[in-house]
C-alpha cells in the first residue's frame, strides 16, 4: 500500500479522513479472501483450459472484475459464439449490479463523475455487501466511498494476483477442503444486521427460498436476478401495507 | 475476431450495467418513494446469494442437495444474528460444517 499523497486536495465541505476508510475497507473483506481466492485460482486455471493466452487472461481480470461473467465469456468464445451473444449473455449476469447501483445512488450522489465511475468498475458482489453493512452500521461515516474503494481494491487486487497465479500453476486447492462454504457465510455474518424489521426479514425469507427454487433452473443467473426482485417486491408490499394500516 | 477486442466490448457493456443509476441515469430524474424500495436490495440480495450455496454443494456433475451445509448455514446464522462478528461466524460455520460432513456425510 502506497503512503498517503498530499498533492491530493480533499473536496471542500466534506469530511474525508484520507486513507483512514480505504484502509478500514480494505481490512473490513480480508476474512472473505479466504473463499474469494480459490475461486480465482480456478478461474485461471479455465482460462488456460480454454486456450486464452497468458496476456489475454491478464487483460481480462483488470477490463471486466466479475468472476462469473469472464467464465461465461471464455467458455462462449472458446465455443464460438458470435459477439452478441456473448455480450447479451454477460450483461444478463451482471444486472444485479444495476440494483447495487441503484441502492448506492445515495452514496455516491455528490462525487464527481469519474469517481462514481471508478467504483462501477471495481466494485463487486463482496465489497457492496461490506459497503452496504457498513452503512447500516455506521450512517454518519462520512467517507463511504473511501470505504467502498478501500473494499473493492481489497477483493479485486488479491483476485486478481490469484488468477495470474491459478493460470500458471493450475488449481493448488485441494478440493476436498470445502473452502467455497466460506463465502456464503461471510454473506450472512453481512446479512444478519440487516434483519431489522418484519419487512426486511420478509423480503430476506422470499429472496432465500425464491433463489432455492430458480438458481438451479434458471440460466445465466437470472434466477438471483429473479429471487433479488421477488425479495424487493415482498418487502414494498409489506412496507405499504404497515403504512397505510 | 480476436479475443482482445470480445474482452473490451463485454467489459464495456457490463460497465454500463455496473453504474447504471450512479452514471448513467440522470440523478434529479429518480423519483424520492424510491428510498423505500433501496432499503430492500441488500438484504435480498444477500439472502439470494446464501440461500443456494448453503442448500446445494457444487459436484461435476451439478448441484445436489447438501443437508450438512444447510444445518451448517442456519447455525452460522444464528450465530451470526448474536455476535455480529464476520470472523468468528466464519470460524464457527466450517466447523459446524466439517463436523456435520463427518456426521452425515
């Protein structure tokens, strides 16, 4: 990690501690490394597989950060799909992160431009959740972006070192160590406190079973996308309902 | 077509999807009732991504369903619900999970 750069102004009327929540992000997704590392290795290794090249590989961790996209990607090239497809597919995986913006739009509304962009590139599953967990915990922090960035650094760069490292020495992890468990239960240590109220909960219970059924039988993902909707959906209604009694 | 320039094309499309609403989309243009349908993203979001990894384990030949990493998922999220602490619902999780794979396999 760099030292601080003073050259760098802090935007007037606003709180900013520096590299105090980028640095408090980066710590806050070290446990879930753990599970997030052997899956780049994996996904190294099908890069190779697929016949990508070293150099392609490497391109393509740092231009796209979301694991299930780029394998989609290298298994559709490799079969020779045209581009549309490969494109309408990925896209169709990554509209969750239309949500997750949606929901970070209160975050990142006074940055400028070219930061809300940075942290559209970066971001992933992981850091959102520890974003998102911080801000229920924590309203008043006023840096949440250092925070996400801190957070998203934190997973993309150990990802990426980890794919460099998965290509050329293949899968080290042995697979009888269910190491994948762990990402799952950093979700729920994340998702705990935010069962608050009976419209969250609800919204919780539906997505869960909803992603049960659909996750398997759907492709592409669309059934998280389907199982996240369906959770929003059950948790306005009740929300209405709790307002207008 | 080289797979260089697949790559930056579907880099670039998830980019747009990626910060849709933060770049995108116009912010004076989104209506204020929406705070209340933001409230519920996360938590459904998390719940519909622990939900099948704790009910299925991935095999070669596809999901299955995985009783000891079920029990171990909802104890580690009771545990989770009291200490509030990511590492030790990690810790306890894949203990209860390698101690319930010993037990019922």
């Amino acid at each position: 990690m760099p030292p601080p750069d003073p050259s760098v102004p802090s935007p007037a009327g606003r709180r900013r501690g520096g590299w105090t929540e980028p640095l408090r992000g980066a710590r806050a997704v070290l446990p879930i490394l753990v599970g997030v590392i052997p899956f780049a290795l994996v996904l190294g290794f099908i890069m190779r597989q697929t016949g990508r090249t070293s150099a392609e590989s490497g391109f393509f961790s740092f231009s796209l950060i979301a694991g299930t996209a780029q394998v989609a990607t290298v298994h559709l090239f490799a079969a020779g799909a045209p581009l549309l497809v490969i494109v309408a597919t990925t896209v169709m995986i990554n509209m969750r992160y239309a949500l997750y913006s949606l929901s970070l739009v209160p975050i990142l509304q006074r940055e400028p431009w070219w930061r809300r962009l940075f942290c559209a590139y970066i971001i992933s599953d992981q850091s959102y959740a520890f974003t998102m967990a911080e801000a229920e915990r924590n309203p008043d922090n006023g840096d949440m972006t250092g925070f996400l960035v801190g957070a998203s650094l934190g997973v993309f760069l150990p990802w990426a070192a980890a794919v460099l490292v998965g290509y050329h020495a293949g899968a080290i992890i042995p697979p009888s160590l269910p190491l994948d468990f762990t990402i799952p239960l950093v979700f729920t240590a994340l998702l705990a406190p935010q069962l608050k109220d009976r419209g969250r909960i609800a919204s919780a219970l539906t997505a869960a079973a909803a992603a049960v059924i659909l996750v398997p039988t759907m492709p592409l993902q669309l059934g998280f996308l389907a199982a996240l909707l369906a959770g929003v959906v059950v948790g306005v209604l009740l929300d209405g309902k709790r307002e207008g009694a | 077509m080289s797979f260089f320039a697949v790559a930056l094309v579907v880099s670039l499309a998830s980019l747009v999807v990626k910060g849709l609403f933060t770049c995108f989309v116009p912010q004076g243009r989104l209506p204020r009732a929406l705070d209340r349908i933001l409230r519920f993203i996360p938590p459904a979001a998390l719940a519909a991504l622990v939900a099948p990894a704790i009910v299925y384990a991935k095999t070669a030949s596809g999901s299955t369903f995985a009783p000891a990493r079920l029990l171990a998922g909802l104890g580690a999220l009771v545990i989770a619900v009291y200490s509030r602490n990511v590492v030790v619902t990690i810790v306890s999780g894949m203990a209860l999970l390698m101690l319930l794979q010993r037990v019922i396999g």
